[in-house]
C-alpha cells in the first residue's frame, strides 16, 4: 500500500514537473524557417543516433515544396518561402494544431527544431483552450520559454518575406499584424480549405491557406492578444509531421494528446491539406547564404522599442518580436 502510494506520488510530481509556464506572441514573416536548415539539428544517419529526419519543409513562390534544405531564404533574396500549409487549424473547439518559434529556457535549437509542445492558454478569452504546436523556427531575441505562434496576418517583425512570396502584401501593422477579422481579405487570396480539400488539379494555389489561417485568429482563438500559456512537450500529432515532413527521433516516450472529436468542416476550421504541386529539388547555390550570415541564430534582431504586453492577454500593444531564425 505504502509503495503504491509512493509511486503514485512520483508519478503525480513527474507530471507537475513537466507542465512549465511561458508566454505567446504571433508572426507570420513568410521566411524560410529556421529548423529548415541542415545543421541545426542532426539527421538520422545509418551510423549514429541522431535528432530529426529530416529539417522542416519549405515552399517556393508557387506553392511547390522544395527538398534542398540549402536554399537560400526569400528573406535573403532565395526562393525558400514558409509554406502556406503552416497556417494554423482547429481539431475542436477545445484543441488546435500549428506552428511556431520557440526559445525555451536550459534548452537549445537542436533540442526544441520539430519538437511539438501542448500549449494551455491561462489569460484571454483563449483560457482553458489548448493548441499543439510544432516548433519550425528560432528567435533568439524572444524571451524565456516563449512560443512565438505561426498565423497569417499576424505580424511580420523584422523580416518580411511575404511581398517576394506573394507579389504584394497587405499584412497590418508590422508588429501585431491585421486588426479585425475583415482585414483578414487583405491578404492574398485563395479558395477555401474546405474547397481545396475537393480539387484534384496539381495547378490550385496553395495561397488557399493563408486567409483562412487569418480568420482562425478571429474564430478559434477570438482574437487573443499574447495569451500567457502553461506547456508540456508532447509527441508529435502525425498531422503536423505530414506537413513539416520533420519528426524527432526522441519524441517517442512522450505523452500523446487526447484530441477528442472533430470540428466539423469550416473556412478557418478544417485541416489543412499539403499541396498537390510536384515537389522540386532545387540545386543548391554556390553559397545557400550570404557571407555575412552564419548557421547559428542571430541575438542582434530584437526591436529597439521594448516589448509591451497586456495584462488580461486581450488587449493592449503586441511585442516587437524578430524572427531570427529565417535567414540562417
């Protein structure tokens, strides 16, 4: 009896151990991520033990998904875009799935590059809700155990690569992004998830994604401003590797998450679906980066305005977040 017990108090104080506190912010800079790099975390190998499969997809202009993890960013004036299927989606009411920029505290990029956190929002009109994201970017100006969360029109930061990716983009404010939902047709537009689901030709844009990620902000996540967030590191929904094509060799023994029933099927609701385009293997350049860029994150892109956040997670001025990790 007392063994049991004290097992089970293990097992009780495991659990609380895990669940840390962090915060949130938004971006969408249409970069080449950061874990989408080879060499910020190792790759299986028949002869040693390594971290990732492989890094995290990118996309060109057109939508088609490019293989060659050495082609240089569109931030960079490259071709190696964010791809649109990063957008955001809702599984139920209670549970989404996405992607973000992490730092995390004692840990480093090879540890966190398509490691999925479960996320728990504690402020906002978001409280109680969870989203699982999969981490596909670095920032090395965020803060401490800081989720930067992937959603069109959420802001571009420091870097814009949406204009080389897009043609034109009408994105709001450079930090915080669109304001109201409406804004959300703005950016460029595309057909529904829903009727993209249905289409067979290899020509739909993959742009598709991009204002229903918009408006999941206004549905799904009501509009929350930087929700605080307690987290646990979870295993990968396959949902989210299909789309990154990145999974972690060490993900295994993690807790799964309990997704629970379906949202049935709506513009900003449904899963998105991995374009139907070719992939391309790009050859890669010469030099994938420009001399003055180096492999490792940069600390040097942090706003010169200090960050500012509302206390209710509702309301008030979003963070001056950069993205360093999308050029390299």
């Amino acid at each position: 009896m007392f063994k049991s017990f004290s097992l089970l108090s293990l097992v009780f104080a495991a659990t609380a151990l895990a669940q840390q506190t962090g915060k949130t912010t938004r971006y969408w800079d249409c970069c080449k991520p950061s874990c989408s790099w080879s060499g910020k975390a190792s790759l299986h190998s028949a002869t040693s033990s390594a971290d990732v499969t492989r890094p995290v997809l990118t996309c060109n202009a057109q939508g088609s998904t490019l293989t060659d993890p050495n082609v240089r960013s569109g931030c960079d004036g490259g071709s190696a875009f964010t791809c649109t299927s990063n957008s955001p989606w809702a599984v139920n009411d209670d549970l989404a799935y996405g992607f973000a920029a992490v730092s995390l505290s004692g840990s480093s990029e090879s540890k966190w590059c398509c490691g999925c956190y479960e996320l728990t929002f504690t402020s906002g009109p978001v409280a109680g809700k969870r989203m699982v994201v999969q981490a596909t970017n670095t920032g090395g100006d965020l803060g401490s155990n800081h989720f930067d969360l992937l959603m069109p029109g959420g802001g571009v930061g420091i870097f814009n690569g949406c204009p080389a990716q897009f043609g034109s983009w009408n994105g709001g404010a450079q930090y915080g992004g669109v304001s109201s939902r409406s804004e959300c047709s703005n950016l460029p537009a595309g057909i529904s998830y829903d009727a993209f689901r249905y289409f067979e030709s290899d020509s739909v844009s993959t742009s598709a994604a991009v204002q229903a990620g918009c408006h999941w902000r206004f549905d799904w996540f009501k509009g929350a401003d930087n929700p605080s967030i307690s987290f646990r590191e979870v295993q990968c929904p396959a949902a989210l590797t299909d789309i990154t094509g990145c999974s972690r060799r060490d993900g295994s023994g993690l807790p799964a998450v309990a997704a629970g029933p379906s949202t049935p099927a709506s513009s900003s609701l449904s899963t998105p679906t991995s374009s139907k385009s070719p992939s391309i293997t790009a050859s890669a350049p010469t030099s994938s980066k420009s001399p003055s860029i180096t492999a490792s994150t940069s600390t040097s892109c942090r706003s010169s305005s200090p960050p500012t956040t509302s206390s209710d997670g509702t309301s008030g001025g979003a963070p001056q977040w950069g993205q360093c990790g999308g050029i390299g």
